[in-house]
C-alpha cells in the first residue's frame, strides 16, 4: 500500500500500490478503487485481495494531472493522504500553529487528524485530535494544508497554553 486518496470530505475513494519493482528499478504504481478493501483492522491495517497479476496489468498510476494521456491520474477535488501527512495546520490569520502527524479513519472515512505542536527541532511536543469536517483544505501548488476559522485558532490557542503549564 502506498497511499489512500480521499475526496474532500475525506471519503477514500483509491488505494494506490506499487510493486516496488526489480531491486528498486521499475517501481509501477497502480490506482484500485477503493470498494476493493475487504477488511480494516482497528489499528488501520487494510486487507485487500489483489495478485500481483492484478497489479501488473493495471493502468500506470500518476499523480501529475499531466499524465492524464498514458496513466490513471488522480480525481480532481481529491487529495492524497501522504501528501497531507506532510502538511501543517494554519491559523484564521494563516500562521503556522501545528504539523499534521496522523490521520485517524472511523467507519471508513477520515474521521481526525493528529497534529503535533510545542515542538522543538520538529521533536517532542504535544498532539491535538481535530475533526477533519471541521477543518478547511487548503491546496496551494504540490501541498495539501489544513486551516482553523476564527473560533477554532482561539480555542487551539486556549488549549495549547493550557498543555504548556
């Protein structure tokens, strides 16, 4: 399994795989729809039934929109969750407050993300829980961020000073 990628509101609509091909060298990777999990397991853990015959004669995956000639590209309005795990959460003035550390699914769909704060060197630190629908997707070139309203930034804040006692 290489990465989930969920719609907007953080349904997973494709499983992403690779084969890692021979010795590092023809690494393939290859979209499958997401109704193929047949079982996930409480601690995230996704069980599908694919052979590597499957995968092998799979459209070529890519996640340049590009691509879209001679590979299966990703769904417009979709994001990749490595991309996200990558991302920070930002502020209603747009200042960086946390780096997302995890996403949380609950009955199939991203129910949280974890972010980690008070971080020192990208160490350390303390980790909030935020509901993903409560969270507003902030997409800008090659990077998928995360940002709080208003109401949100004052509580984060309250509860950040309140962790750092």
């Amino acid at each position: 399994l290489n990465d989930i990628i969920i719609d907007k509101s953080g349904r997973p609509i494709l499983v992403i795989v690779s084969d890692k091909g021979f010795l590092g060298i023809g690494n393939k990777l290859a979209a499958f729809e997401y109704e193929k999990v047949t079982k996930q397991d409480k601690n995230g853990d996704v069980t599908m039934a694919l052979t590597q015959d499957m995968v092998d004669h799979a459209a070529d995956f890519s996640y340049d929109r590009r691509d879209w000639a001679k590979a299966k590209i990703i769904p417009a309005e979709s994001m990749s969750t490595n991309m996200l795990l990558s991302g920070s959460l930002y502020d209603d003035l747009g200042t960086n407050v946390a780096y997302i550390e995890n996403i949380h699914f609950r009955s199939g769909e991203v129910s949280q993300v974890i972010v980690g704060f008070n971080q020192t060197l990208g160490m350390g630190g303390d980790l909030a829980a935020l509901d993903f629908r409560d969270l507003k997707v902030i997409k800008k070139d090659d990077r998928i961020d995360l940002g709080l309203s208003p109401k949100q930034t004052a509580n984060f804040k309250s509860f950040e000073k309140s962790v750092s006692n």
